[in-house]
C-alpha cells in the first residue's frame, strides 16, 4: 500500500526523537521513519536474468488434476471429468479448458513437484509468497500482522530503495493489483497475510490498487467489466470518487507546516531520511506516469478483448504496463469472491465454466503478448497457487485440500522453453522426483532477479537474518 509505516524497535538516534516523528508523520500522510536508517544496505545486485517479474497468485488451490498434471490413466475415482489435448510440449498432460496455453506451451516450463506442509489457505498464501512459514499456527488466524515474513515483492523493494536514487524513482518497485487480497472476499472481512514487507517495515509493502465490486454476491473476475468499474485507484489515496490534484497539494501544505515545526532538528540524519521518503510517496501519488501505467483504457480494444474484459485479464493488463514501466515486481491476485473459486471443495462446475477459461484467456495472452514486444526474456511470469487438490473427490468432482504437491507454471526470466521440471507419481498424490519447495522457488526468484538469496536484513530485533532459509535456485530452470 503506499502508506508507509516503520516498524517498532529502538532507533539510533534516540527513541524520542524517533517517536516524535512517527505521531508527526502518521497523522498526515502515514509516513515514518521505522528502521530505515538503520537496516543493512542490500548486496550490490549479481547477474540479473529477469528485469521483472509478474505474480499471477491462483488463491484457493487449483488442482493439478484439472490443470497441468492430469492422470488420464489413474483409476476413474481419482483422474477427474476433464481430458488432456495435444500441445507442443511432449509429456505434458494439459486440461482441455486450457486451449490457449496448450498452443503456446513452447513458450513456458511447468512444475509438477511443488510440495509443502502447511495445508492452509493463509499460511499456504504466506509461505509460496514469502518462502518462509508463517508463525500463526493451521487453524488459528487468516489475517496478516507484523511478525510476518516478507514478501519477496517486499524484498525487491528493499533493494530498490537502497540502490542510487531508488527513493527518486516516480513508481515504486512493487505493486499489487487489482486489490489486496481478501478485499473482495464476501463482505471484505478477511485480508490475507503473504503480500505484504511484514517486519520489514510497512514502507515497503506495495503499491495496491483498488477495484470495487457491484454487491456482495458479484464476481468480477468470472463476467465483463465496464470501463467505469476498472478504477485502479491508489489504495489509500482515493475512496470512489478520484483525487484530485489540488486535494494533493493541500496535504502538502499541511506537512510543510509540520516541517516548519521542527525547524529544531535540520540536519539531524533521521529528518533527511523522513524527508526522502515523504518525497517519495508525494511523487507516486502525483505522478503522471503511475496515472499513465494504471490506464488500463488506453490499450487497443482488440489486445483487451484477447486478455478479457474480466477483472482478472485487465489486471494482468495492467501488469503487463506497469512493468513496461518500470515496476519489478507486480502481483496479480484472482481472489476467492465467492468463498471457494480455486478452492473447489463441492464441484469442478466454476472451474469448467469460469477459473480455468479466464485464467488460459489473461496468462495465455500474458505469455504472447511479451513475446511479441520483446519482453518475455526479461520478464518472469510465474503462475502458482498455494497448494493443490486431493486425489479423491467430492460426489460432484469437487476436490479438497492436497498441499503435498501442485504445479507451477513459469516463463521468460531465461526459464527454458517447452520443458517439465519434477514429476508426481501415478496418482497426483506426491512428488515422484525433484521436489520444489517454497523455499526453493523463493530463492529462484530472487536468482532470476539478480538478489542474492543469502543477503541477511535485519529483523524487527535487529538481529540478521537470511532471505531465504534451507531453499535454493532451481538452476535447471534456466537455460544456458
């Protein structure tokens, strides 16, 4: 979100001082110091295969039996309703309700073998986008707090920050769009943990848009959208109604009072820093290039019609621009409005008829659409859900909660094209061979984006810890 919090914890110059600023600057425009100051400086960046990334979050679960690992030999209680097609790359097993990623699956590398243990939804969601467990136990919350993990969006953004100029820059270096996930979720009562910096400090957590659905029983990923509805709005910065310019330069005034007032502490390094960063989150809100990249209008009408006017194909539009950009990393979350959507306990019916269509239409057009532009070699597209299905269904084909091993799809980034990595045994139930873990596709993705998965960070009690721990770069992954 473009709020930006610090997180608790002494700092070097003196906790009153610190503290007098937070009250000053939450009050206005949400901005603290934190621990800015005080967190180690990234590691200069190592070879970087991936100038972006784009995080297509599939939150509920698809299954891999109905998706990209389908057992047509396995026994009739467990391969399902669907059928595999041909496609272009051999031993690829691909659900017939994915037409356009069958034809282009030359262009992409599939996992069979992602494997974990927390079979949950929220701290599944934590764990895939983290690469760490979350602390809050199967069972006993859904909700984010601060003793989260990461992001490694957040991460990204660390690192931006930290470079030559990175608190310049007019957009920031991670976004998530078209909500944060749980917005949509019934009445919007259930936020979930994983997307967010976490401990880090919430100045690092992303710019979120905001897309608003009809009423409590709508479903914008699974039905057009207007043109009216895809809003985009900065979360934070605007309710429905857009804000304007002079609103924006009113706020300003209110923090050069506030500056006035503590004309005391010039030249203190704490008040450089709360300056930069105030600067920072003005120019994002006011920039004309953030209004340009979240314009999801001005793209030809026949490249939206092939991405989908669903809430999911204009998202993964709007990714598509803001990585154009420059934004590094933006996720696109295809939220559970209904309570289920991926998460299909009951029946396969939505999953036909709705999820598996929207999603082959936005990431099949994603795939193609950044190869026709040149983009596809320095931008990773990773496709994931937080864990799979179980082998044995509901009476209707519904399937519940199977950790223990899903897909992943993933493409561009110098990932190879048309290949498998990992294999499930007969039954979908486990990984038969080069298992993947969260950790593992943590530090993969730090790999491709040129970070180092070993850099240490400080923690909310300036203790160094790891990115990444016990997970390591599949270098199979990549060509040469």
């Amino acid at each position: 979100m473009l709020t930006i919090y610090g997180r608790s914890g002494p700092a070097c110059h003196g906790v009153s001082r610190r503290r007098m600023l937070e009250a000053g600057g939450a009050g206005l425009l949400g901005l603290s110091l934190g621990n800015v100051l005080s967190a180690e400086a990234a590691a200069p960046p190592g070879k970087v295969r991936a100038r972006s990334v784009i995080f297509l979050f599939l939150f509920g679960g698809p299954s891999q039996f109905e998706t990209f690992d389908m057992k047509p030999d396995a026994p009739t209680t467990i391969r399902g309703p669907f059928r595999p097609i041909p496609c272009k790359t051999p031993d690829l097993r691909i659900c017939e309700h994915l037409p356009r990623l069958a034809a282009l699956s030359d262009r992409y590398t599939v996992i069979r073998s992602m494997t974990h243990d927390f079979n949950d939804h929220s701290g599944g969601g934590h764990y895939i986008q983290t690469g760490r467990r979350w602390h809050v136990p199967i069972g006993g919350g859904f909700s984010p707090t601060p003793k989260d993990w990461p992001s490694v969006g957040s991460v990204v953004e660390y690192v931006t920050q930290r470079q030559p100029d990175g608190l310049k820059r007019e957009l920031p270096a991670y976004a998530v769009v078209p909500n944060t996930l749980g917005r949509l979720q019934e009445s919007g009562q259930y936020p979930r943990p994983g997307e967010h910096a976490g401990w880090l400090g919430k100045q690092y957590n992303p710019l979120t848009t905001t897309v608003d659905k009809r009423n409590l029983e709508d479903n914008p990923y699974w039905r057009d959208c207007t043109d009216e509805e895809l809003t985009y709005q900065i979360a934070g910065q605007a309710s429905r109604k857009e804000i304007r310019l002079d609103r924006i330069r009113d706020r300003r005034s209110l923090l050069e009072q506030f500056d006035a007032a503590r004309t005391g502490l010039d030249g203190d390094p704490l008040v450089a820093g709360y300056e930069r960063l105030r600067q920072r989150a003005l120019a994002m809100v006011a920039s004309e290039k953030t209004r340009r990249a979240l314009d999801v209008k001005s793209e030809p009408a026949a490249l939206r019609d092939r991405y989908g006017r669903h809430l999911f194909g204009q998202s993964t539009l709007v990714a598509r621009r803001l990585v154009e950009a420059g934004v590094r990393f933006v996720t696109v979350h295809y939220d559970a409005c209904d309570g289920y959507s991926w998460d299909s306990h009951v029946h396969s019916d939505d999953v036909k008829s709705h999820l598996l269509p929207t999603f082959d239409q936005a990431c099949g057009t994603l795939i193609a659409d950044l190869d026709d532009r040149g983009m596809l070699n320095d931008t990773l597209v990773v496709a994931i859900g937080e864990m799979g299905r179980t082998p044995k269904p509901t009476a209707r084909w519904g399937r519940n909660h199977w950790s223990t091993l899903f897909p992943a799809l993933l493409a561009g980034g110098g990932v190879r094209r048309g290949a498998l990595y990992g294999r499930s045994d007969e039954n979908g139930e486990y990984v038969a061979e080069n298992p993947v873990t969260p950790e593992d596709l943590a530090a993969t993705l730090y790999y491709a984006l040129g970070i180092d998965p070993e850099l240490e960070v400080l923690d909310a009690q300036a203790r160094p810890v790891r990115l990444v721990e016990g997970g390591h770069p599949v270098m199979d992954l990549f060509g040469s």
